[in-house]
C-alpha cells in the first residue's frame, strides 16, 4: 500500500495537544521533550568524574572502567538511526516514551549493580533508550512549532538543553559522587525519568502509526551493526593501537557491513534510509558539520575533567564547580544563535561559532601543570563553549528545515547520530593522541603536555569544520 503523505502530516501534527492558537501547549511539549534530550546527554559525561569510585566499589579493571563509557556512546550512537525510523513509523510519542522508559529501568539497575558485568549492561541498556528517545525529542519540537523563527527559536532551546546536558555532566556527576555515592550519578535519573514519562503522557497528544510502510529490519541491522563494529574498533585503538587485529577486524567490519547497507538501501523498496536525503546540500553539509564538531566538543569535557583532577588535584566537585562558567556560556551561545541568525543566516553563525571555538582549543592547549583556574579552565573554556553552542542550532536547523513530514524522525536522527558517533570516534581518537604524547608517563607535566596535544588536534577539527560550514553549508535553509 503507498505511503500517503497528507496522513502522516496529521500524525505529526497530532503531537500538539491544541490548537496553534494555544501557544503555552507547545511549549509544555517543548519542556517535556527538552527534559527528556537533557538526561540523555548528561548521561554522555556524568559518570566521568565517578569512574575511579565505580573502579574502588566493584573491582573493574582499567579496559573495564573506560567501557563504562564507551558501552553507552556506542549503544548511543549506533541504534540512533533505528530510532529515527521509528519514531516516523509508530510515532514520536510512543517511540519517546518508550525509550524513556527503557532508560529510566536501565538507570535503576546501573544504580544497583553489584559487579561490573551488571554495570556495563545496564549502560548498554541505557544507550538503546537514549538511541530510540533522542530523535523523537527533535522530531516533537518541529512538529510542534511552525516553520519559521519560532522553530528556530525552539531547536535553538532544544539545542541548549543538550548542551547543558552535556556541561552539566562534571558538576552533577561530581557532586552526587562526593555528597551521596557514584550510584547516585545513575539513580539520579529514576526520579526524573518517572517524573517525565508522567507529564509527556498528559502533555502529548495523540500518536498516529504511518500506514503502509514497515520498518526495513535488514538496514537497521546493518547500519546498527556497522556503526557500532566503527565505534568498537576505534575504541580499542587506545588500549591496542592502530594497526592491532583487535582494532582493525571490528574497523574493517564495520566498514563492510555500512558499505552492504548502502546497497541494500538502493534496492529496497522502503528504506531505513533513503540515500536521495544525501542528495540534500543542507542535510549532507550539516551532518558532516556536526559530526567534526561533536568530535571535538565531546572530548572536551573529558579532558577538562582528568586536568582538573588528575593534574590540578581538584576534588569531584571541585572539577564539576569549576566547570559551571563553561556550562552557562554553552546554554548562552545556543539562546543567542538564532536571533543573530535571524539577522545572518545559518551559515555565518555556524562558520562564527566554530571560529570562536576554535580559538577556545588552541588557547587551552596552552595549558601547563601549575596552571591556574583564571588561565586554564576559565577563559578558553568560555570560549570554546560559547562557540560551540553558537554552531549548534545553525546545524541542527538547516539540516531539520524542510524535511517531510515522514522523514521528520529520520532526518532528526541523522543529525544525532553525527553527534553522538563523532563524539564517541573523537573521544577515543583524541585519547590515542593524548596517550602517544604522554608515552606511559604518569607525572603532572606528561599527563599536561598529552591533553594539550589532544586540545591542539581539536583545534584543528574545529577549523576544518568552520571551513566546511562557509562552503558548504546554504546561506539560507531550505523551505
């Protein structure tokens, strides 16, 4: 049976619990979808500052405690397109709360676990639900506002929560770890994640599935396949180096199950993926944009992170506090991006913002092992969070703008997905850049001379992504 486009127009209409004339509606569905976007990235980084207390708790070794992080950015980012598909399938509202609900248990039983293997599943379970809620958090904000700058306005606050979520990591992970217990960085979102499932049940409206079109199971497989085998092998490049089997088997892999997917798509008669979307200047701009920028961003806190304290000799929550001016700043750069893109267009903001922060890397690979507050966390992370932020709501509306209402989820997802996998390839990247400068010395200047190297490749990233956004990227969004 076709797909009939006027019907799932209706669907995605039908997230609005009222008429457009009811303003406060929408930005009740705004709320609730931003909260559930803003749990889904703290969770990136909020156990960073935890990890040598998981380590002491439940005995896991080093490999062990780096994938307490990476179980959840692959799992993150590699079911995130499967996501996006089913939220334009079955609808944004059960795919929301569905994987709202499957975070929220796996945060419970993270919170509760007694060994380490019960740990890493519950992460792994925790990164699934992130992967089927976070399409339909944006995929609920463009519905739920019309074309025009109160969308933009709305991704750019949907863009802000994210990045809180992402600066806020340090700060409620350091200080739940020393006040409570490192449980608490995972109990943390049962209260929360119970408190949004309730209110997203009352406040979105009604869900439509889409008729005549099923799910392309063999795609989701292997891109989920692929993009996770990508992330594996790149992972293990910090334990095992480049050119290791255990590095190169998942790579090549990976690579080989995305290039079958690509060709499975081109044959099948109801693609995961559609690949005319790459056709899209603005949709293949921003993505790849996006990817080069998460790369960067997402190491950042990190790295920003161990200096603090493995260098500076900060406490957990010491490292969160001094953390919290780069926070504001992020949630600054994103409220400010669309009223000078009001003014400018998405490019010129998206080029700016990636300049700015760019700046922000080269100045913190400056960084030295008695450096001080002023000097090394303040002033060059105002700048690369400001910057950043800036970038962001430019790149997720023009690759957003336009799309049809049946690929709404799916295109969502794509951005996402550039996100989080460049955040996950990045970190792990920037860590075998890191650890090759340091070459196993354990001292304050081994250690400060590796991040700052890391700090320098970002640069770098930031750069090449500023010049791709002037050349690529449209000067105004699609209509």
């Amino acid at each position: 049976m076709p797909h009939v486009p006027s019907e799932t127009h209706r669907a995605h209409q039908d997230l609005i619990p009222g008429p457009p004339s009811r303003p406060a509606r929408a930005w009740a569905v705004l709320l609730a979808a931003c909260a559930g976007h803003f749990l889904v990235v703290l969770d990136v980084s909020v156990v960073n500052v935890a990890l040598p207390s998981m380590r002491t708790d439940l005995g896991l070794s080093t490999t062990g405690l780096q994938w307490v992080l990476n179980t959840y950015t692959i799992a993150f980012a590699g079911f995130m397109l499967l996501g996006g598909r089913a939220a334009d399938l079955f609808g944004s509202k059960r795919t929301f709360l569905a994987g709202l609900g499957l975070f929220t248990a796996a945060s419970l039983a993270g919170g509760l676990a007694q060994e380490g293997w019960q740990l890493l599943a519950a992460r792994t379970a925790q990164g699934l639900g992130a992967a089927v809620l976070a399409p339909a958090t944006l995929t609920i904000v463009t519905a739920a506002v019309a074309p025009g700058p109160a969308r933009t306005r709305a991704i750019g606050t949907w863009s802000a929560v994210g990045a809180a979520g992402g600066a806020a990591g340090g700060f409620v992970g350091g200080a739940l770890t020393d006040l409570l217990s490192w449980r608490w960085v995972l109990l943390i979102n049962v209260p929360v994640g119970a408190l949004v499932l309730v209110a997203s049940v009352a406040w979105l409206g009604r869900d439509r599935t889409t008729e005549g079109r099923r799910l392309d199971l063999p795609g989701a497989v292997l891109v989920t396949g692929g993009l996770a085998a990508v992330a594996y092998g790149v992972v293990e490049t910090e334990e095992s180096g480049w050119g290791a089997a255990a590095t190169l088997l998942p790579l090549l892999g990976g690579v080989a199950l995305l290039a079958l997917f690509v060709l499975v798509e081109a044959r099948t008669r109801a693609p995961l993926v559609p690949l005319k979307l790459f056709r899209s200047r603005a949709v293949a701009s921003a993505n790849v944009t996006m990817l080069l920028c998460g790369s960067a961003s997402f190491a950042m806190w990190f790295f920003m992170t161990v200096y603090a304290q493995n260098v500076l000799g900060y406490s957990p929550l010491q490292a969160g506090l001094a953390l919290i001016p780069s926070s504001i700043s992020i949630v600054l750069g994103s409220t400010l991006a669309p009223w000078v893109m009001a003014r400018t267009g998405p490019r010129a903001v998206a080029a700016a913002g990636l300049l700015i922060a760019a700046c922000g890397y080269a100045w913190q690979s400056t960084m030295t092992a008695d450096g001080t507050f002023l000097g090394t966390i303040l002033g060059p992370g105002i700048l690369m969070m400001t910057g950043i932020g800036l970038a962001a709501t430019p790149l997720a509306a023009v690759a957003t703008e336009g799309a049809a209402p049946g690929d709404a989820g799916l295109v969502a997802g794509l951005i996402t997905t550039s996100r989080t996998m460049g955040g996950a390839v990045g970190l792990a990247v920037l860590s075998t850049v890191a650890a090759a400068r340091t070459d196993g010395g354990t001292g304050a200047a081994d250690l400060t001379a590796g991040y700052a190297r890391a700090f320098q490749a970002g640069a770098g990233l930031m750069l090449t992504a500023a010049l791709l956004s002037l050349l690529w990227l449209p000067r105004r969004p699609a209509k």
